[in-house]
C-alpha cells in the first residue's frame, strides 16, 4: 500500500485526472486499485458552498441555537438530505440524495480552505470514480480500478472509517455465500464490502491531516467488473433501522 505525498491542493475547475496521473506516474500499475478521498473530486468539481451565501431556515436557526453549530452549516446539510434519520446532539444523521446515510450528509468543513466554506459529497461517485479510471487508461495505459472514498461512522462502534462512496471497474463485494468454509459448513450470509475494506485500509497511509489524498494498494486479486458504489447500500426492504 502506499501513499502518494506531495498532491497539490486542488481548486474547482481542476483536471483532476491529469493532477493524479501526473502524481502517480512512476507507481500506479495495472491490477492495483487507485483509493481516492472525495474531497478532492469534490473540489475539482466544485461541490464547495459559500456560507455567507446561505440563508438558514427557522429549523435550522433553532436546532444551531440549541447545540451551538453555525446555521449556515445546518442548513446546507438539511438541503443535501432526502431524508432525516435523527437529530440529537448537535449531529444531524441523514440519508442523502445519493442514498447514504450519514452524519450531516457528508457535509464537512475540514481539509477545505476558508473560514466559511464546506464541501459537498461528489453529485455522483460512481460517475466521478468511472471517469478517473478511462482518463488513466488513456494518459497512462494502465487498467485499475479506483474507489472514491469518504469516512463514515458506524453503528454500535466508536471511531470512523473510510468506505467507498464511488467504484469503478470492480465488484465491490465478494459473495461468498453457498460456499463451504473449510470445516465443510455452508456460508449464508458472508457477503463481504471488498471496496470499504480497501478504502479503510488505504486510509492508514492517507491520513486525515497529512495532505495525502491518494493511495495505491496492490496485491488484491480483484476480478475487472463493472461494479457500483451503489451495490454496497442496504436495500430499503432489508433494513432494520429504516
């Protein structure tokens, strides 16, 4: 696994796919999976908001005043929601457009320059994640698949880890269910989420706060498929949280 350092800060409008070719030119090869944090996709793409252009709503004022967070901010997570899961805490836990649930729909002012801007979730991950993969097939010749990643928390357990938001050219789970485990018993419900697993591995040698927006992980022997980042979200009729 390694860390690609020295990334340039990103800015809307960037070529993002000629930055990370230019970045990881001498060590990306094909069969590796190139693990990508959504912040820089979303800044290329300018998913970044303005506060002091947003006017919060009467809801938003009041639950910021309750909890002490910036109305502005409230809002803008309010708008990139579909559906509110809870509110408690100063934390808004929400669905959002793209069918994630998460703390405040992605919305997230660090590793973003400015007192009063936050970033939005890429509009489409899976779009973001497909056109980074062709774009180094064609600048470098290389065949990988790339994971757009983001850090989500998690249910019953304390601390965050990164999953994947976006895919492209894998299968993002390994479906191991009807086969036998080496004591003869049949499996029913291993499915594995092979790309969040990548992503929170490849996030030890990201960080959060080294400017090390890229990985590289090599030596899993994924089969090329034409994977989604929406595979991995639980369908509505099996959720028990719902």
């Amino acid at each position: 696994m390694l860390g690609i350092e020295g990334f340039p800060e990103v800015r809307p409008g960037d070529d993002l796919s000629a930055l990370i070719s230019e970045a990881a030119r001498r060590d990306l090869r094909s069969g590796d999976v190139l693990v990508v944090t959504h912040k820089i996709v979303s800044k290329a793409e300018g998913r970044l908001v303005d506060l002091r252009e947003v006017e919060p709503s009467a809801l938003a004022k009041g639950y910021a005043a309750r909890h002490g967070k910036d109305p502005r901010q409230i809002e803008v997570v309010f708008r990139e929601s579909r559906r509110i899961v809870r509110m408690d805490r100063g934390i808004v836990i929400s669905e959002t457009h793209h069918g994630f649930v998460c703390a405040n729909a992605g919305v997230d002012a660090s590793n973003v320059p400015g007192d009063d801007t936050v970033c939005l979730l890429p509009l489409d991950p899976d779009a973001s994640a497909a056109r980074l993969r062709e774009a180094l097939a064609d600048r470098l010749g290389v065949e990988v698949a790339v994971v757009v990643s983001d850090s989500f928390g998690r249910a019953w357990r304390h601390g965050i880890t990164d999953v994947a938001i976006g895919v492209a050219g894998m299968d993002p789970v390994a479906d191991y269910r009807g086969e036998r485990d080496p004591y003869g018993y049949p499996m029913e419900a291993s499915v594995l989420a092979i790309a969040d697993e990548l992503a929170a591995a490849a996030e030890l040698v990201m960080g959060k706060t080294d400017r090390v927006p890229l990985a590289i992980v090599r030596g899993y022997p994924y089969t090329p498929a034409p994977g989604t980042g929406k595979d991995l979200l639980m369908p509505p009729e099996r959720d028990m949280f719902r």
